[in-house]
C-alpha cells in the first residue's frame, strides 16, 4: 500500500481514497435524488483485491469473537448479506490504513 499511495496525503479523506480504490459506490444524482449503485472498481485491481482477501478473513475469523469489529462485521452480514459485508469491511480497512498513512501511527483496534 506505501509502494502505491506513499503517506496518503493526496487524499482529503478516508472516503476518498476508498473511492480511489473503488471501495464505495457508485452515485448517480439527477434532479436533486441520489441513487448509490455498484461499486465503482476503479483504481488499483490488486490493491483491492488484496484488501478484499483481507476482509474475508476478517470475516472468517470474527466468529466467536466479541470486539466492536467483529461483532459490527457479524451483523451487517447477517443484514446484509455476504459479499455487501466483505466489501464494507475492506471499505472500512481501506480508511483505516490511510489514517495510519497520513498520520504515521501504528494500529490500534478501535473500541
């Protein structure tokens, strides 16, 4: 991920880069209505690939689990569906390491 974006500074926001990486979907907005479709694939194919893999393990492993993160995964695949929760969860890591990047901190799991 540095070797591609570097310290994330071209980006303004986590939602930005996710959208870099094609992690959010895409808008269509006419006449004052917005309407969310399928994700946008844009950007780097194996940087997303790669963030995806990691989602499904993510996934995988928050069975049994009761931290925020996992308990919020478990729920929104069961509301939502599987791969809706792989993508939102790789949407969510995405944000994540850029504000690593940006601030240059090392991980702390969210509580």
């Amino acid at each position: 991920m540095v070797a591609m974006v570097g310290n994330g500074h071209e980006f303004r926001c986590g939602r930005q880069f996710a959208a870099w990486l094609g992690l959010v979907p895409g808008q269509y907005n006419s006449g004052g209505k917005a309407r969310l479709g399928r994700i946008t694939k844009a950007g780097d194919g194996y940087l997303r690939s790669l963030l995806i893999l990691g989602a499904r393990a993510v996934l995988v492993a928050a069975q049994g689990k009761t931290d925020p993160v996992s308990r919020w995964a478990i729920v929104l695949a069961e509301r939502r569906g599987y791969w809706k929760a792989v993508v939102a969860i790789a949407a969510k890591n995405a944000r994540m390491a850029w504000a690593m990047l940006r601030r240059g901190d090392a991980f702390v799991m969210p509580t």
